[in-house]
C-alpha cells in the first residue's frame, strides 16, 4: 500500500504539475567562450540538470539528474549525429575524447529519453556538434592555464611548503581547416596537464604511480575532419596518461587510456547512412605491486534509413569485441534493430512522432517503443517510452563481468537469483513552455526500472588503513524515480539576462541497491550574463548542489571517519568569468575565477579537494567570426 502511495504521488507531481522539460539545454559556442569554458568536463558548469563527480578533478562521472544511473552512467553520446560509445569500465570521461572546444558549434544537453537519428537515447544525451569552417584557410587555438589556492607557493621547498602543485593545465587547443563552398578539411589538436597532488589523494597515489615527476594526467589528441563530395568524414585518437580511479580497484591505477573513433556519414533527400568505429584501451603501467588491469573495447555501428514524407524507415547493425587480461581474452556481442519512424500533424499545430524498434541482440529478441506529442500553441509536450531489450544491448562493464570475465585481480559477486535475459524500462515526461520576453519552462517526468542489473561496489580499509579494498556485487534491482526541473529565462535590460534552475529528484524502492545508485537530490542555480557592450562581457554562474548519499562507503567511513564519509555535504559553487574581445572578436581574453567563495569541498567520498581557482584564457581565431556556421546534420532529436 505504501509504496502504491509513492508511486501515484510522484505520478501526480510530474504529470499533474506539468514538470519535466523535454526541451534540450542548448549551448553555442558563444557560450561556451564566455564562459571560460577550457575543458570538456567544465561544460558540467553551465548543465541546468546534470551532476556529477571526480576523484582528482579530471575524469568526471556526469548524469542527468534522474534520469541516468549516477553510479553506472547510461546516457549516449553524439558527435555530428554519430554515436560514440565513451563507456570503459563503467566509467564516462569527456576530457579523454579527441575532441577540442575550438571546434565546437554547438553543444545538446537531453536530461531525458530522446531519439536521434532513429537510436534510441533512453539514460539521456549529449549531442556535440562540430563547426563547418568558413571559406579559404581558418585557424582557432586556445590556450589556458591557472593556479588554485591552498599551494605551497615559493616554500615549495622549505619546511613551510606542501605537496599540493597548484598549476592547471596548460590546456592548449587549436584547429586549422582548408575550405572551398562545399568542401572542407579540417585538423585538430589537443594537449592538457592536471596534477594529482591534492594532499587528501596524493598518498594513495603515489603507492602504485612511478613517475620522474609529480603524479600528474596527461592528455594528447588529435582530429580530422571532412566533407567531401557530401560525405561527412570524421576520425580522431587520444592518449591520456599516467593514472586513473577504477571504482572496483578502490584507487588509482597506473595505466594509459588511448580512445580512437573514425565516422562517415551522408544525407542526401531521402536516403542516409551512418557509420562508425571507436575503440577504448587501457594498457597498464609498471608499479610496485605489478596491478595489472588491460582492457580493449571496440564497437562497430552501421545505420541506413530511407525516409519519405512522414515515414522513415531504419536498420542498423552493432558488433562489439572486448578483450580482458594480459593474455586477452577475447569476447564479442552482436545487435541487429529495425526501426520505423511516423510523423503527423502540420508544424504549427498538434504534432506527434512515434519510433517503433525490434531488435536482436546475441540472439535475444527485444523491443522499443517512443512517442513524442506537441502542442505548439499551447506549449505542452508529452514523451512516453518502453524499452525492454536484452542486458548485453548496453555494451558495458555488467556485460562483461556478467560473462565471467575479470579485471586486475578485483573481487566480484554475484547476487542473482537468476540471470534476466532482459530488462525494462519505462518513462512518461510532460513539460510546457510559456512567455514570450520572460520564457518558463516546467517539466517532470517518472520512470520505472525493472530486472535491471547493475555494479555495486563496497569500499572498505584494507589491513594497513593505507587504501581502499573492495568488493563489486553485480545485483538485480527494481525501482523508480521522478524528476522535477524549473528554469526561467529573464532579460532584466538589453545588458543583463539572469537564468534560473531547479531539479529535484526521487527515487523509491524496496532495494537499496536501486536507491543507492541516485547520489543526488537537489541542484538549483542561476547563471547571469552582463554585456555592457560588443568588447566587454561578465559571465557569473551560481549553483548550489544539495548533500549527496554513497551507501558504498558506509563502511569504510565507520572504519575511518575523520577521511571518509558516506554523505557528503550540500556545497555552494560561485564562478565569474571576465572577457576582453580584441582586433573584431578574432582575440579574446579571458580571466576566470572558479569557487570565488574559496569553501574546500569534495564531490566525491575518495576524491581531493576543490578549491579556489584563477585562469587566464587565450583564444585567437583568423578566418572565423561570432557568426561561425554550423555543421548540417539531417534529422533532429524527437
């Protein structure tokens, strides 16, 4: 009884009230400029609805908020349409992508269920999209660097000094294209420093790092894009090293991480294909304790549709091959799906899609099921799902521990009664949209998760309380959860517009396996923008991040408690950026100070503290302007 309660409670809380946008947070590459935006993962700073966490401050776990397991993230990425499967290990990094922010257009934050390009998006989205470079030859390059608070500063070598290396980045991005009309080259390129010398982090990593300087990450990328003869052509490899926080390990592990992806697309009338190839790899470095975690991931998708005027019809194909272990092991998954997509209704009244799917995946039939209806006088739309495919569909860490493949020595468990084929999924979102000058937006929405499988790690302290030891359970879980979000957009004067937000999440189960992989549940925040004229700009962004739950630390936080807590508290995060543009928008400076109240705090139970700050950015871009265009991609987000 009680939990039919909650469950019409929350129904009527999302439906009744409207809550729940379906509307993506857009962000130009304006946005990203002004905001002093120097990485991939900063792009979290200016995400109405999604939160995340990090050990070190480099490798970011991000969700949407109540819509994506935060403790083994689901959502889907896309770079010009493409999907690009960024899961190693049950972990999702945008700063290891061979990807720059100088070649960034425009950036899709779907905090719920969409489809694009006929693939079902169920955990939510981020859809990157690429500029098309202006004719003749164009080169952007960025440069960032800063320094953060709490450091040794000139007694770095005196009994006054610490082990804390306060320097961030250099952070260098840059681009050069060749480009006629309709053609166009383009090459990228990447390099990024971070230290890993926090003083709460540094001892444990420094157990297994052996490096001729300070722990420290270091990221090398580089890209090709072209559109030839309308094709869209893409490829890009990345090499991050020296360390990275594996959950199941319980610490940092020495190793390098190279990321490689190749894409081509074309759309042409009725007719298009997409095809594309990513691998992850992570090959271990020499330590003192000889950890050994080698792990490849590859994965090849291939999509053709044929699309009439309220019809379109797909099939695509998935193979992926995994190996594990020093003498790796060899596994593989293969998925084929149908799909068809129907539009009704004229633009400007009521509108409705439905994707209807079939899919094998290792032999195990499934299906999916999607519609988005529109009211565009009225501002409401409505987004109902059913998904229930086979577990091996998702393509990660459970896959292939599920198969009996280890990593590096880890304990795993497995708590099923027995083994689900396949697990199910469903979700209803209602949200509307009002105002002209003044733009509200209420959405919410529930979902319910069933015969779902997911990690479970526990930490605890090992004999000589110097790191974490653990155990990873792979459980069944049940459950649901409903999701709240309000923004408001007000220009108070032609200078100055403020942006407000608010998400809150629930979730309710009987298992608390389900209820724990929701760390969060509030984030409310305000972003204000200050334009005094065409040169100058001010770009502040408030958050405030309620307490977080991390279940799987209860015990090492009874074993240790003055380290390690099991709930972290509410944090308040202020950022100001200040931007000077130059010589018609072509060189911008920016200084950026992050955490301007200077409260220390951690996102994550295991993981350094932040502090405050200072960045100086400098962007030159020749040949390109504020105006850059766009990369065409057919077909939307549903």
């Amino acid at each position: 009884m009680r939990c039919w309660w909650k469950t019409c409670f929350c129904a009527l809380i999302a439906l009744g009230s409207g809550i729940f946008s379906t509307s993506a947070q857009v962000l130009t590459a304006d946005d990203l400029v002004r905001a002093g935006i120097t990485r991939l993962s900063d792009i979290l700073e200016l995400a109405d609805d999604w939160v995340g966490s990090s050990t070190e401050g480099y490798h970011w776990t991000i969700a949407p908020l109540g819509t994506s397991w935060e403790a083994s993230p689901d959502w889907s990425l896309f770079i010009d349409g493409q999907p690009i499967n960024l899961q190693a290990l049950n972990q999702q990094s945008l700063n290891a992508l061979p990807l720059t922010i100088v070649e960034i257009c425009e950036v899709q934050l779907h905090a719920h269920p969409v489809v694009i390009h006929g693939i079902l998006a169920s955990g939510g989205a981020i859809q990157i999209t690429r500029c098309v470079p202006q004719t003749g030859i164009t080169f952007a390059g960025q440069l960032s660097a800063g320094n953060e608070t709490g450091d040794p500063g000139p007694y770095r070598y005196t009994n006054f000094g610490g082990p804390n290396v306060d320097r961030t980045g250099p952070t260098i991005h840059s681009s050069l294209a060749i480009a006629s009309e309709n053609q166009f080259v383009q090459i990228t390129g990447a390099l990024d420093e971070h230290h890993a010398t926090d003083p709460r982090i540094h001892p444990r990593v420094l157990q297994l790092y052996q490096g001729e300087k300070d722990a420290r990450i270091l990221h090398r990328a580089l890209g090709l894009s072209a559109r030839l003869l309308g094709h869209r052509i893409s490829a890009g490899t990345s090499r991050v090293e020296d360390l990275k926080f594996l959950p199941f390990m319980g610490r940092e592990i020495p190793l390098d991480q190279e990321i490689s992806y190749a894409s081509a697309s074309f759309f042409r009338n009725k007719l298009s294909y997409l095809l594309s190839g990513n691998s992850t790899a992570l090959t271990t470095r020499p330590n003192p304790e000889s950890v050994s975690v080698e792990f490849t991931q590859r994965q090849l998708y291939a999509r053709t549709s044929l699309r009439t005027s309220r019809l379109e019809y797909g099939a695509s194909a998935v193979l992926a091959d995994g190996r594990f272990g020093p003498n790796l092991e060899r596994d593989g998954l293969s998925a084929l799906r149908l799909d068809a997509i129907f539009e009704t209704g004229p633009a400007s009244a009521f509108r409705m899609k439905v994707m209807s799917a079939l899919a094998l995946d290792n032999g195990i039939l499934g299906y999916e099921w999607f519609t988005h209806a529109r009211h565009e006088e009225s501002g409401i739309g409505l987004r109902f799902l059913i998904r229930r495919r086979a577990l091996a569909s998702r393509i990660n860490f459970v896959h292939w521990i599920m198969r009996g493949h280890g990593l590096g020595g880890a304990e795993f468990r497995y708590q099923l009664p027995s083994s689900p084929k396949r697990e199910t999924l469903y979700s209803a979102d209602l949200d509307w949209t009002t105002g002209d000058r003044i733009k509200l937006h209420l959405s919410g929405g529930v979902r319910r998760f069933t015969d779902s499988v997911r990690p479970f790690t526990e930490f605890t302290l090992d004999s000589a309380r110097t790191h974490l030891q653990t155990v990873t359970s792979i459980v069944p879980t049940v459950g649901n959860i409903a999701r709240t979000n309000l923004r408001i957009h007000y220009p108070l004067t032609q200078q100055l517009t403020l942006k407000i937000y608010g998400t809150y999440a629930y979730p309710w189960s009987s298992m608390h396996t389900f209820r724990d992989a929701w760390h969060h549940r509030l984030q409310v925040g305000m972003r204000g923008e200050f334009y005094p004229n065409d040169r100058f700009s001010l770009d502040l962004r408030f958050r405030y991040v309620g307490a977080s739950a991390w279940h799987a630390f209860e015990r090492a936080a009874e074993e240790n408690p003055e380290f390690y807590a099991m709930r972290l508290p509410s944090t308040v995060h202020l950022h100001l950026t200040a931007q000077k543009r130059f010589w018609e928008n072509r060189l911008r400076i920016s200084a950026t100070m992050r955490n301007v109240l200077n409260h220390p705090h951690i996102t994550h139970p295991a993981g350094a503290r932040t502090r405050s700050l200072f960045q100086v950015t400098l962007r030159y871009l020749f040949g390109y302007n504020s105006r850059t265009t766009r990369t065409h991609v057919a077909g939307q987000a549903h």
